[in-house]
C-alpha cells in the first residue's frame, strides 16, 4: 500500500499536471477527429500552435511540485519527449500560420470549395503534407454553431486526388468526382477517376 504522503504527493502532481496535459490531449484529438473549428484558417492553426505550448507549461508546473525527486523523474519519463514533439509541433504551426497571414490560405489544408446545402455546408480541401506526400481531397460538412465557431464531420475523402468536382443531388445528398491522378512519381503511376455519394445528415451527427 501506499504511504500517506506518497499518496498526497501523487495528488498534488495530478492536480499540477492533469489539466494542460489534459488539454492538450483533447486539442490533438480535436486535430485528427475534428469535432470543432473555427472558421478563419489562421485562427485553428493558432490554437494549435498554442496547444503545443501546454507541454510547456506543465513542465514549468512540474518544478512547483514538492519532492524534487518525483520532478525528475516525471520529466525524464513523460514530459522530455513529449517536450521534443510538443517543439516541432510549435515550429510547423508557427511556419504554417504565418504562410496563412502572408498569403490567406493554409498551405496545408487548403478550402478549394465550399458547397452550401441549406443549414449546413460541405467544406472541400486540398489537403498537402509537402514533398513526401501526394496531394488528397479531404471533406468536411460543416454548420456554424456560434459566429466564427463551426461544428464539424469529417467525411471520406480521396487520397492520391486533385480537382474535384461536385454535384448537389437532392437536398442532403451530394456527389464528388475526381479525375484519374497522375502521380509525379517517375514511374507515372496513374490512379484511375472515382466517385462518391454523400449521404448527409441535417445535424450532423444524430
């Protein structure tokens, strides 16, 4: 069993560290299942440069807590690597927002259309990680729940795909179409043209 000042001691690091390590859990989580956005690109990518900074801060927590031994070891352990990502993460928002003020479009994540479909919408991007990667199409239906504030569903999209086109079906259903892809490979791998139907759901989720 634990002593009583062991067990003190594991609260009042849970209470330092919990919350910017817990915050900044659900903004990831946010990123690679999105759930809600803001509608200005520079605005999403600088909260998340902002949630790379809560590492940070829970290290500097970190130094508050009694019993400098634990300290050490919490930071060798779980906070030092995370640290190293959490830099990375800072230095490629940072370079992606300021693209995003200079030119207006994220670079990465770019909005090529934006089709409306009555109290909802279906946002289309041009989604480009750079030179290891090929280009894909990602989809986003989208509804403002507050101004600036859209909750979001990402929806199947394309990988190795360019120039979309689109087609509003009925009121909720939606057709995609992409051309065959030629990738920049030397070897010219060609990726045939494909299709999808949307069936969309007024409120999203339910």
């Amino acid at each position: 069993m634990l002593k009583a000042g062991s067990s003190q001691q594991w609260t009042r690091s849970a209470k330092f560290l919990c919350p910017p390590l817990l915050a900044f859990l659900l903004l990831q989580l946010n990123v690679y299942f999105p759930f809600l956005r803001f509608s200005s690109d520079a605005a999403n990518l600088f909260v998340g440069a902002l949630a790379f900074l809560l590492p940070f801060l829970a290290a500097v927590l970190a130094f508050m807590i009694p019993k400098r031994w634990f300290t050490t070891i919490l930071l060798m352990v779980v906070l030092a690597p995370l640290l190293g990502l959490s830099a990375l993460g800072v230095l490629f928002e940072g370079a992606l927002l300021e693209d995003t003020l200079r030119t207006g479009v994220n670079p990465a994540f770019e909005r090529i259309a934006t089709v409306p479909m009555g109290v909802y919408s279906v946002g289309i991007f041009l989604s480009d990680c750079g030179a290891p990667c090929s280009m894909d199409i990602a989809l986003r239906q989208e509804k403002a729940i507050a101004p600036g504030v859209l909750l979001v569903r990402e929806l199947a999209g394309f990988e190795d795909a360019d120039q979309p086109t689109y087609k509003v079906i009925d009121q909720d259903t939606l057709l995609i179409n992409v051309p065959p892809y030629i990738d920049e490979d030397p070897r010219g791998v060609s990726i045939p043209a494909r299709s999808r139907i949307y069936h969309l759901r007024p409120s999203l989720y339910f």
